[in-house]
DNA sequence: TATGGGGGTGAAATCCTTTTCACCAGCAGG
DNA sequence: CCTGCTGGTGAAAAGGATTTCACCCCCATA
C-alpha cells in the first residue's frame, strides 16, 4: 500500500530534530532561528506537504468551510459565492461549494459530510424552511450561517434581504404603473423567500382592495424557482378566461420561462408589466429592459462569510440576523398597460 | 476541549461488541445477524455518524472528490459541473467544487487541498496550460481528469472538445455568409481553448486567402473569457479605420460583453455578424438569436467524471482523451452582411 | 551560592477509525 | 479421534499530525 510521500518524521529526521519541534516551526511555536531554518530547509528539499486529515483530526477541526447553495446554475447564488470566497480569501481557509439542487436528501449528505469532516464553519442556502436539519451541526458547535434562506426552527446566524419588503414595493409599482390584474409566480412552497416575497405581494394587493383590485389568490401560482417551472406557471396564468395584465416573478430564472411564454403567446412587455425579483443574468441583452428588485448577492454572500469569520474567531454575541436592503430598480418593463396595449 | 459526540467505541460498549465489529457492521465485514442488529440498534440511539477523518487517514483516501473550474459565473461551468454531481452521484462519492477564478495561485491553493485532504480524485479544468501543476496529485496516486481545457504536458486522461474544428466550421460559416473582414476575439494565452480555437479561425481564413480574404491577425484579439473583456476588445475592433464586419468570439460571456460594445456603437446583428463559441446563456432571450457554436457543457462533465470513477476503480488502461463533438447552430445573427446593411 | 523563572526541546499521548493478526469454536473429512 | 478449515471476534497497530508534560539549560535575582 502506498503511504504518504513524506511526513513530519522524514522531516524530523532531515534536520535533526524531533517531529514536535517540525510541527512547531509550521505552526508558529517557539524554536531557535537556525533550528526553524534547517528545518524549511529540510521540508523544502523533501517536498513535505502536510496531511490535512491528520492535522483535522487532531485540532478537531478543518480549515475547509462549506457553502451548500440550491441552485449552482443560478446566477444569483453563484454570485452570492463570489462574495463568500471573496470573505474566505483573507484568511487561510479554503470554500467549498456543495450543489443541493433544492433536494433535501442531497441537502443532508452533504450536511452530514460537513460535519463529519469537521469543517470549520458552514454557509447554507436552505433547500427547505422545516427539512434542513442543522441540529447536528449546531450540537457540535460547528459554527452555522443561513444565507438567503431561513432555516424555520433557526438557532443560527442568518443573513438575507428584506424580502417582504421587496416583493411589497415590486407589487405597488405595477399598480402605481396602472396594471390591474396583476399575477404573482412564486417559489415552492416551504422556502422562505417564496413565501415572503409572497407576503409583500399579498400585503400591497390588500393595501390597495379599495381601488376594487382583487386581493384573492386567483392569480398567485407556485412553481419551483426555475426556468421550466415559470414558462409553465406563465402559460397557466395566459390560459386563463381573464388573464392577468402583469406578473410579479419572484426570482430570476423563472422570469426568464415567463418572458418565454410571453413571447410564445404573441405579448411582451410592457403590454403586459413584468417585473423580476433578482435582476435577470446579463440583462442588457433583455429588450424591452426589465424591471427589477435588485438582490445584493455578492454582498449577502461577503456579510455571511464575515458573520462566519466571526463566530470562528469566537465571538459570543447573541444570534443576529442581518437583513440587507433590497432596492427597485424600474425599467421599461412596466411602463404601462395603456403605453403599448 | 470539546470532543467527537460518540465514538466507534461508545457504540462499541453501548452493543457489547469491540470497536472492530462496529466498523465491520458499517464496511460490510462478516458480522452475525443479531449482532450486526444490535450494533445498528446501539448506533441509532446515540446518533453515531463516523468521524470521516479519521477514516480517511486510515484509509489514505477520502470519499470526496474535487472539481476545480476557472469560473463559477460562466454557465458553461456550473452545467458541466452538474454534469460531473450527476455521475458521481450514482456512487457514495460527494463532489466539492472550487473556482480558482482564472488565477493560478487560487488554482494551486486548492490542489494543495485535494492533495493534503487525500482526496479521491480530481476533475480540473486548468486556469493555465503551463502553470497548472498536476504533478504532485499524479506522483501520490490520485487519480486526475483534465476537462475542457488542457494542460500541456499532459500525463493525465482528458475530455475536451473539438476545438480548432468548431472554430473552423465557425469561421468557414461566416465567411460563406458573405463577411469578409472577420474578427476574431478569444480567450487569454496559455488556456488550451483559447488557443485552438483561434488556431481553426486562422486555418479557415488560410484556406479562404484566394478569395482575397487577409489572414493576417490584424483583427485578433486576446481578451479575458469574461464579459468586460469581451467589450473591451469589441471596442477597440469597432475603432479601427476599417473596422470587421463580423466577429467569432470564443466564449459565450465575452460574446455579452461583444453584442454591449456593438449595441453601444448603434450596430447590431446580422449587419455585424456575430458567432459564438459557446451557447449564450438563456439564449431565447436574446434578439436577434445567435448564431452558435453548441458545446456539450453537461456531457463533458459526465465523461469526465465517468472517466475518473474508472480510474478510482483501478482501471489501467493507457491513458485516453476523449473529445465530444460541438455543433454549429445557424440563427439569425449571422444572416449576412447585405440583409441589412 | 542557591533559587526562581522562562524559553526551548523531545517523548509520548491523543484524535478516531480501519485493518492486521492471533485466536477460538465448530464442523467436515480422513 | 485427530487435522484442517472457515467464520467470527477482539486486541493492538497503524495512519500523520498536534499538544501536553516533564525536563534541561541558562540567566537574573536574592
């Protein structure tokens, strides 16, 4: 069986010394200038890189942090990462990003193999408000952040963007806009940003019933926070005997499929209003330009990963929540029901 | 100091037996029935979820395997990396993903990790064709699969596309489209994409040089992959006195950077053909559609990490490259030069 | 000249699991 | 009845680092 290249004995040994006194020059103990010189010089000559797994085992904690996101093919998490690594960078530790694909089971594998290789600190974008369990974590004083997402039951750090708030002023725009019918898709239900950007809309809708604006759910659809899952929650929404005169997408990708199927069934914006929650990836290429409520990904990823660093560092304040602002970013998308109609 | 919650050995004394039948009852060793029942039974109860470092020490070999991609934003990678979760996903391995960023000092950092972690295996896609050293990984034992991109002293499998063909095809479209003054844009020096595809530009303009077309480089430009640089260099070809009439970009983000630069001078396909390398992220959205070389993101991932799994395997075969074969998509963004000008 | 203290060092314990090895019991075949 | 297997088991070594602890040396102070 092959064994490791070279180890802190080989290195020892090399210089003279023992492998205590090896470990203490890699780790800033105290060792005699010329002893600490013989020994780089013996590592660098052996090529000694050190075992990982041993050096975990012993402190009883990696230098790897996990960041386990829903949707690696979205740009907004994969920006949200950005942020993290950015945060990362300055220290030694290293991310690794884990895909959960909105699956709870692949969810807790991953939750488990973060835990069982003792990684310093976990960042995780909830697959689901009530079956992410990061009990274990927590139990083992791992510590945890919620990003975007809120774990319900959430005894962790969280960061995320004020998304009731959000989806209230996207809804109040499209009826300041003039539109009258306006639809709602969502995500699954069981994600808390579904669920609240939801709440925005229902709350603005309701704010506004004396106007004779229907405050019902006849309009909300919830789908699955991708492309496939809008076009599909749109073509119901143009199916219907009166169907809706804008659409409020609460997320990026869906509005992607809900501009498809817009333009499949022979309307575009701003005829019909559409507005974007999380601006829409490279959307300058976009005509008409869309309306959005612009996420602060990077940043929500950086505040995460310095919330994180924190904690590592062993900071015993109480459990905080950060919440950053989202802002509305108003485009030609929702001009206006008369401008074009 | 906090320790491991439950051990082997508290499952161990827990059931009666000794820590080596706890460990066989989780590896399949040979247990008896009731046994392995009530080592099982003693297991749940305590919550025992083994400490996956020091597994990985004894064995020398950790379950999880790296992907090391140069751009977690460009959507070609995180589908080729959905690719590579879905192979290995029908194993036990799990897959962490690392973005070097294009920088090979972030590169070399994180193969330090796989190899100090003892990883099972490795997926890269190299930020650089020299400075990306696999050597280490290769001389411990651990099994190596270069994607998309090629390091150049190869001594590992591979799985790439046909490059210099597809930039050739591309080229040769163009020119049949009736464009004549045919500008190339493509990646840094040094990634092996970059290169070869630019090399099938410069090959189909050879071939075309007795129709009067130059093939001097005069309209080549090296830029970055992403979307900045790929406005820059559109730019600074829109400024020359006698500026292309049509563009071949290598990647799909400098593409979104080249259609910004062209929409910014007022021009826009097919009166400027454009062609890219590489689908165009949510492409439906983009008018005029683009004309597009299709590269199988996905499929490279799954080859790729197919490949390793026979590796991990103990597969001896002599080393292999596998390359997929893209396809030239004509749409309307390369219509010809006359439809609008 | 003693005493105290501090810095540097190495032996050995420790982290938790897998795996080797020795051993035992039970059974089949000679 | 003895030999030879085979399947099951536990003690102990192994894997490679960190860290505790005891020790030694040297210098400063009483």
């Amino acid at each position: 069986m092959r064994t490791q290249v070279v180890t802190i004995h080989d290195v020892a040994r090399a210089a003279g010394v023992s492998p205590a006194t090896v470990s203490r020059v890699f780790n800033g103990g105290r060792v005699t200038p010329e002893r600490a010189q013989s020994v780089q010089q013996a590592a660098a000559e052996l090529g000694f890189a050190p075992n990982r797994l041993a050096r975990s085992l012993r402190k009883q904690r990696s230098s790897v942090i996990a960041l386990i996101i829903p949707d690696i093919e979205n740009p907004f998490f994969t920006s949200l990462a950005r942020g993290v690594e950015d945060a990362a960078q300055r220290t030694s530790l290293s991310v690794v990003l884990c895909n959960s694909d909105e699956d709870t089971d692949k969810e807790r594998r991953y939750l488990e193999v973060a835990l069982g290789e003792q990684m310093a600190g976990v960042i995780v974008a909830a697959a689901s408000q009530d079956d992410t369990d990061l009990g274990p974590l927590i139990a083992r004083g791992v510590p945890v952040v919620a990003v975007d997402r809120r774990p319900h039951d959430a005894e962790v750090d969280a960061v995320r963007a004020d998304d009731q708030h959000g989806g209230e002023v996207a809804t109040r725009h499209l009826l300041q806009a003039g539109y009258r019918r306006i639809a709602c898709i969502t995500g699954p239900e069981g994600a808390s940003t579904s669920e609240e950007r939801l709440a925005g809309y229902r709350a603005a809708l309701h704010a506004a019933r004396s106007e004779g604006i229907a405050a019902d759910d006849a309009y909300v659809r919830h789908a699955d926070f991708r492309v496939e899952g809008g076009r599909a929650a749109m073509r119901e929404l143009l199916a219907l005997p009166e169907p809706p005169d804008a659409v409020f997408v609460t997320n990026n990708l869906m509005t992607i499929g809900a501009l498809d199927a817009l333009a499949e069934a022979g309307r575009t914006p701003p005829g019909v209003g559409v507005l974007s929650f999380g601006d829409v990836p490279w959307a300058s290429l976009v005509r008409p330009s869309l309306t959005a409520v612009e996420l602060p990904s990077y940043e929500l990823g950086r505040a995460a990963a310095d919330l994180l660093l924190q904690r590592m560092e062993g900071s015993a304040a109480p459990l905080q929540t950060v919440v950053l602002r989202t802002r509305l970013q108003i485009r030609e998308s929702t001009a206006g029901p008369v401008a074009s109609d």
